[in-house]
C-alpha cells in the first residue's frame, strides 16, 4: 500500500481512537456517577441498575472497537494493515474504507459470522 494512502488511514484511526477514548471515558464516568443506590427507592434502583447495564454494554462494544483500532494502528507500524488476519489476502479497498479498522476480508468475516451464529445456537 502507497505510504500516502497509509497515512490517510493513519490519521483516520488516530481520530476514531480519540472519539472512542473519550466516549468510553465518558461512559465509565456516568456509570460511577450512578453509584449511591442507598437513597432511591426500589423502582430507582431498578432503572439505575438497568441503565447501568445499558452503558456497560455500550462499552463493551466501543472497548471492541478500540481495541481493533489500536491493532490497526500497530499493523500500520509493522507493514501488515490491510491483510486480513484468517486468510493473509489483502483486504479489499471499499472495506477499509468503511472501515479502516477491519480485521478480515470480507469472505473471512461472513464465514466467522456464521461460525458465531452457528455455535449461538
């Protein structure tokens, strides 16, 4: 891959990083702010509780994210972004586009889709 177009993806990650730093910073924080369940009565701590589920799962899913954009970053680094992880193919061009962050080709990505959906039950 051209080193321009590298640093095209470059700087599209490191601003994903930021976002996603931040929204999960963000989350964490309303998460401990929602804490003190000692004064509310029991339909408050219902909804506190399921909020905070809610959150938790948002996270999980930015914590993902972020966790696959800093692999990218890194894959940048060592001269293997773009090479899908399962196959060692190149990864196609529209799929980096939409997501830069990809990890597999998208032949890849739907046979592990239906393994996950397989096992799931």
């Amino acid at each position: 891959m051209r080193k321009d177009r590298l640093a095209q993806f470059r700087k599209r990650l490191i601003e994903k990083h930021r976002q996603l730093a931040d929204e999960v910073g963000r989350t964490a924080l309303y998460v401990k702010d929602q804490e003190d369940d000692s004064i509310k009565d029991l339909g408050d701590q219902a909804n506190t509780a399921y909020t905070r589920e809610f959150f938790f799962e948002l996270g999980n899913g930015d914590r993902r994210i972020l966790r696959d954009v800093v692999s990218a970053l890194q894959k940048i680094d060592d001269g293997s972004f773009g090479n899908c992880e399962r196959c060692g193919e190149a990864i196609g061009d529209k799929r980096l586009e939409a997501l830069p962050f990809a990890r597999h080709c998208i032949d890849c990505q739907r046979v592990i889709e239906q393994e996950e959906r397989m096992a799931a039950g």
